[in-house]
C-alpha cells in the first residue's frame, strides 16, 4: 500500500487550522501543509507571537507551537501544496447561498469547485481527495466529475471525512473523538485510500471508532448530526416559551428528562438561541436538499428547527423591551458577551447580533463587552446585516475592554455569551453603577440568581 507523507488542507479556517495541527503532532513523518488565500490569515498562522493566531482555542497554541515549522507549514502558495501532496484535504468554507436558486438556503459550494479545478490543473501524479468541509449529499459525484474531466491519466480517490469538533473545545475534541467518519467507494483503489486515512487517525483514535461507510452516507451523517443537535437546542427552547408560563423551570426539566439514558444529558441546555457557523446553515441546507427531492414534509420538518431559534432570538429582545417599560428607545443596554459560545472568538450566526439589531430597531444604545471579540468585528457583524447604517451602527454601539465600564450607567444588563468570568464578577459593585431598578436579562442561565435578587437586582431567565 502507497505510504502517505505530504498532506495538503485547502482552507487554514476554524476547520484546516486545528484538524492538522493535530493531524501533524500525531503523525511527525507526515508533512502536512496548510494553504490559503487569505494572505493575511497565512501570515497569522505563521506569527511568532502564538497569542496572535487568527483562531482562539484552548490548547491549540500550544499544538502550534510544537509543530509549526517542524512538519506542519502554512503558506499562500496553493499550486505547491497539491502537487506535493499524496492526499489533499478541502477544508474550504461552503456558507448558505446568497445569491440565485437556493439563496438563503442551499450551501453555496463555489469554493469547493474551484479547489477541485485547482486539483485537476496541477496534479501531475495519483492522489486522494479528502471532502473535509461540510458538503451537500452526492457532492463527491460533482467533484468526481471535475477532477476526471482532465484526461491526463491522474486517478484521484474521494473520501469524505466530516468534521465533528465543536468550537471552544476543537482541540480536545480532536485529540479525544467520539468517532472519525470516513466514507468511500467500495472498490479496492477506494478501500485502500479509506485504509490509508484510517491509518492518520489511528495514530491517536482506537482502530473501533473509525468508522467506514459508503460516500453518500458519509456525507449526509453530518449533515444529519447537525440537524439532531440543534433540534435538541430548539425542542428546549421551546419549552422555555412553555415554562414561562407555567412556572415550571426548565433548566429542572432538562436534569430531570437528560436523566432518562434514552434521551441523554447533553445539549439540553436552553438559551438565547444556537448560533455558530454550522447549525443554521447545515439545517437550511437539509430542507433545501429535501425540498430539491419533492420532500416537503422532510423539509418543513426541519424547518422548524430554524424558525424556533428566530422566535428564541426575538423573544429574548422582546422581553428585553416588555421589561423596560416597553420601550429601550435612548436606553443604554450592556452586552455581556458577543461570541456565539464560550472560549471562541468566533461570531458567526451568534444570538448577540440579531438581539441588538432587534433593540436597534428599538432605538436602544448598546455596550458590548466580550472577552476575545474585537470592536471591529462586532461593527462587521451589524453592518453585514444591512439593516442599520454603519454611522447608526457607531453611534449607537460601543464596544469597550472593561466590563465594569459596559455596565456603567446601563438601563439593564443582558448576557448573551456564557463566558465563566461573567459569573465570578463583583456583581454588588455592579449593582452600584448601574442604574436602578437594576434589571438582568441572563439569556444564558448562568448567573447566581439568588445572590443577585439579594443585592437588589431584578433578573429574568429563560425558561423560568
Ligand atoms: P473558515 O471560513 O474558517 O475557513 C475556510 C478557509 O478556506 C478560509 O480561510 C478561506 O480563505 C479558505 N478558502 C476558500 N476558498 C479557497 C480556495 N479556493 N483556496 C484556498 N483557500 C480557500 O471555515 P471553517 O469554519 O473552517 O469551515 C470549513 C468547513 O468545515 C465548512 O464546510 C464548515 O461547514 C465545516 N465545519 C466547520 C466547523 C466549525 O466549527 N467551524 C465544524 C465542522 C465542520
Ligand atoms: C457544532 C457541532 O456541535 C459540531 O459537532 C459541528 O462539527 C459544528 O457545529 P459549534 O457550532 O462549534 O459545533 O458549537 P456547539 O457547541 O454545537 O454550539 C452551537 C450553538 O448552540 C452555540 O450557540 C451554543 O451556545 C448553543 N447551544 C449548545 C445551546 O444553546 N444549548 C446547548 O445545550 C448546546
């Protein structure tokens, strides 16, 4: 069997970056490089001041730092990372269309296109093309047909091989999966190249959790894995609308129903709404691909699941304005917290961004105060959505590095990021400089709300 020893990831992104750095620490004979041509994203990567990276993860620095350069390289100079490589991975971003057939649902797959074209003009010699984007069903059809349309007598191999970490835990969850995934064609060329890939991961992953499937499986058990999780996010936030009303609390309804081994403790815990670059972008593209098959029912379905997280987002906003006196208008509201999880800097699809579009609809005055997220950044998010001018946009939102400062003079305080520091704050100096009645919208149950009514402030839960 051919021996792998030069790996090429197309895409340096949340993905590329820590899958191999991991890749590359686990396997010291292979040489992994990582290209992109986002120049400035490269000369990050390649920064001596690790704190400087463009991705913030725990443990991640550290991978780096016992790689880079050693047998782990980023650069700029894609054509070279594939003709020296034995298996190329495509680790490119693949967003929700906006533009055309599909827009604003189907996955807008021109990235993954050009790499394949990019593969097939300069690959001189036999390689394995690794699908490690999260892909549509039957994309490997698609780049099959690409890469054998050069007639140069270059026989490539597709697996696909999603990627299941989570951001803010990526390193552990690479170094400690619950399963690799690993689809390809049942021939003898496909065995040996899905043999071979196992080979990387077995460096570190025993032998009985990676898995073989076919392709097509592959590629729609991510799909499938994303959809389950954030149907469990909606299904409990759903009943927070529910508990709201009740006075049942759902956070003891998670404990007790995560109790039953059938349904499992995880990924019960209610809040502001999912965000993330995944979820809503991997269940938009479900429901496209089971509309596109004439499955309406499959494609309401999970519909659903979205249009639950929009309600969840609004709702937190709507209860933000109902609590101040129905209106935030002039109104200085703090942000605790920008990212759409913990231990990342990561912002996409975050609740943070549609609640205060929603109070600057409202005409609220917001201060953001998140521990990794950069003022640019937050401006970026709101001006992408085009609803507010970016002069709105400034005068309105201000993004500062203290959070004592955030809160000072706030009509109410509004965590929306469940950053552990937000807990362990001086929350009798806060209950000083804010302005009273002391309101807290904690949309992501994290707060002591005992010891907080005993200083004085009012607080409103999800679900509670
Ligand atoms: P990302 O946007 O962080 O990174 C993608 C990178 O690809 C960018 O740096 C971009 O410049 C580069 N790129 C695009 N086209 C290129 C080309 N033709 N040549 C070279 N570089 C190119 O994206 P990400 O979050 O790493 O996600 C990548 C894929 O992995 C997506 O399909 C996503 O759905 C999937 N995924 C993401 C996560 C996650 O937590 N972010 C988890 C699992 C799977
Ligand atoms: C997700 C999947 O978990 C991962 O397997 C896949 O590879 C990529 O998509 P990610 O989006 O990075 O990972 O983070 P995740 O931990 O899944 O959280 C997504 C969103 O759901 C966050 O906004 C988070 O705050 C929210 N969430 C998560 C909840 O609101 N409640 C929960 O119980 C869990």
């Amino acid at each position: 069997m051919k021996e792998i020893k030069n790996i090429c990831c197309i895409g340096a992104g949340y993905v590329g970056g820590p899958t191999m750095a991991v890749i590359a620490l686990k396997n010291p004979h292979i040489k992994v490089n990582i290209v992109d041509i986002n120049k400035e994203r490269i000369d990050d990567w390649n920064d001596e001041d690790l704190d400087l990276l463009p991705i913030y993860e725990p443990g991640l620095a550290e991978v780096v730092a016992q790689t880079r350069n050693k047998n782990l390289f980023f650069s700029t100079d894609v054509k070279k990372g594939i003709q020296e490589a034995d298996m190329i991975f495509i680790s490119v971003n693949t967003p929700t269309k906006t533009y055309g057939k599909g827009k604003g649902q189907a996955a807008d797959l021109k990235y993954i296109e050009l790499c394949a074209r990019q593969i097939a003009e300069v690959a001189t010699d036999d390689k394995i093309v690794v699908e490690k984007s999260t892909l549509p069903v039957r994309t490997a059809e698609a780049l099959k047909s690409i890469l054998s349309s050069t007639g140069n007598g270059v026989n490539f191999e597709i697996l696909s091989n999603p990627e299941f970490l989570a951001e803010g835990t990526a390193i552990d969850d690479l170094m400690n999966p619950d399963r690799v995934l690993i689809g390809g064609d049942d021939t003898p060329t496909g065995q040996e190249a899905k043999d071979l890939l196992s080979g990387i991961y077995e460096a570190w992953v025993p032998k009985k959790q990676v898995l073989q499937t076919n392709v097509w499986s592959s590629e729609l058990s991510k799909l499938t894995a994303n959809a389950f999780l954030a149907q469990r996010i909606s299904s409990i936030n759903a009943m927070s609308a529910l508990c709201e009303k009740t006075e049942a609390d759902v956070d003891e309804i998670a404990r007790a129903i995560g109790m039953d081994s059938r349904i499992g403790a995880k990924f019960l815990k209610s809040s502001v709404g999912f965000g993330g670059s995944c979820f809503q972008k991997d269940v938009l593209n479900l429901v496209y691909i089971a509309k596109s098959y004439g499955l309406d029912e499959v494609a309401e379905y999970w519909d659903q699941v979205i249009k639950l997280n929009d309600y969840q987002k609004r709702r937190f906003a709507d209860n933000i304005i109902k609590n101040s006196y129905n209106t935030v208008s002039g109104k200085n509201i703090a942000f605790y917290g920008w990212a759409f999880k913990k231990e990342t800097n990561d912002t996409r699809e975050s609740a943070a961004i549609y609640v205060a579009d929603h109070l600057l609809d409202e005409q609220a005055n917001i201060v953001v105060y998140d521990p990794k997220v950069t003022a640019e950044r937050i401006y970026a998010d709101l001006e992408y959505l085009n609803t507010h001018s970016p002069e709105e946009i400034r005068e309105r939102v201000k993004v500062v590095n203290d959070p004592y400062e955030a809160i000072t003079g706030a009509h109410a305080i509004a965590v929306l990021t469940e950053w552990d520091e937000f807990i362990n704050y001086d929350w009798e100096h806060i209950y000083k400089l804010v302005l009273k009645p002391a309101s807290i919208f904690d949309g992501r149950n994290i707060l002591e709300v005992g010891h907080l009514k005993k200083i004085g402030f009012s607080i409103k839960n999800i679900g509670k």
